[in-house]
C-alpha cells in the first residue's frame, strides 16, 4: 500500500498533504448510505401515492357477483348482473353439450370448443356476458319464451348476429364469441363471477 511519502513530489512536506490524502472506503460506505437514504424516503413517499389508487373496499365488493344455480334446471337460462352488464348463466342438457361438441372447431369465426368455455366437470355450466361483441346489444335467449336463434343458443336481433349452444358466434357480423368472464364455483350450487 502506498504511503503518504510516496504520492509527494520530491521535496514536499508530508505533513501539508496529510489531510488530502482519504480513505476510498469510508467515502463509497457514505455514498452508499446517501443514495439508501434517498431511496427508502422516496419509496416512503411514493407508496402511499400509488396505494390510493387502489380501488375501495365498496367497490370490491362489488366486482364479485355470487349466483345460486341450485334452481336453474337443464336446458334453462337465467339473466343476472355482473359489473352492470348483463350476464347469462346456462345450465345445458346432454343434447346441447352434444351438439355444441359436434361443431368443427375449425368452422368456426372465434374457433373454441365448449371445454374451454366451461369448467372442468362443469360443462353444463355455461356463465357467459350477455353482451353482443358486435355493437355490444344484450343478445336474446335467457329468458323464457325468448328467441334462441337458428343455433339454439342466443340471437341478437340487432344486426342478426346468432350463437350457438355454447354462446359461440356461428352467424351475422359479431366478430367474437360472448365473453366468458373469470368464475369459480364456491360449491354445487354457488357460483362467484369475478
């Protein structure tokens, strides 16, 4: 390591320069410790700001909609609400899962089958927004007496846009299925949609 003695040009006195002369570590652990500072009060400053644009607890509550499926029976549709839209719960009959899995996937305009629409073990369980992906009109079809439409499922007399079984888009100018939105059922008879 080098001296203080060595670092003079000849003829100096080493006692002028002997308070220029530091310690590089002592001044990187206080560039250090600064910087830390710095970054910890700006996250103290910048947490509570960005914590309050997280939504309320009245409006979380009301982004989850819980549904008793226990008295919707095979073949039947019901209306509810989810977020203010409209949202149509299915229970399908073996003829209708039957005839949604006859479809060719790849004859379809949004090609999905009914599997990946409904859950595992669930497949007569078909929760779907009634919203028309064409210009978002609330499609026909769940309801009693409503017209289902050439394919059985929902018809949007709009603009003519018709789903099937599965509330897949099988003819007009909707250019999507019905949305599915994120579920889970609670137990056998109770469904939370979001």
């Amino acid at each position: 390591m080098a001296t203080v003695d060595d670092r003079l040009p000849p003829g100096e006195d080493p006692t002028l320069l002997h308070e220029e002369v530091h310690d590089p570590r002592r001044r990187d652990f206080i560039n250090i410790a600064a910087v830390s500072f710095a970054g910890v009060g700006a996250v103290a400053i910048v947490l509570p700001l960005v914590n309050q644009m997280n939504p309320s607890a009245d409006v979380l509550a009301q982004s989850t909609t819980e549904i008793d499926i226990s008295k919707i029976e095979p073949g039947q549709a019901v209306k509810s609400s989810f977020r203010k839209q409209p949202l149509f719960v299915r229970n399908l009959t073996p003829a209708e899962i039957a005839e949604a899995n006859k479809v060719p996937v790849n004859s379809l305009r949004d090609p999905q089958t009914l599997a990946e629409r409904t859950k595992p073990g669930k497949e007569n369980w078909l929760i779907t927004l009634g919203v028309c992906t064409h210009l978002g009109c609330v499609p026909l079809g769940a309801g009693e007496g409503e017209n289902k439409g050439p394919f059985g499922g929902y018809f949007c007399p709009c603009h003519g846009s018709a789903y099937d079984t599965a509330a897949r888009i099988r003819q007009g100018p909707a250019p999507r299925n019905l949305e599915v939105p994120p579920y889970n059922f609670n137990s056998d008879t109770v469904v939370t949609v979001g």
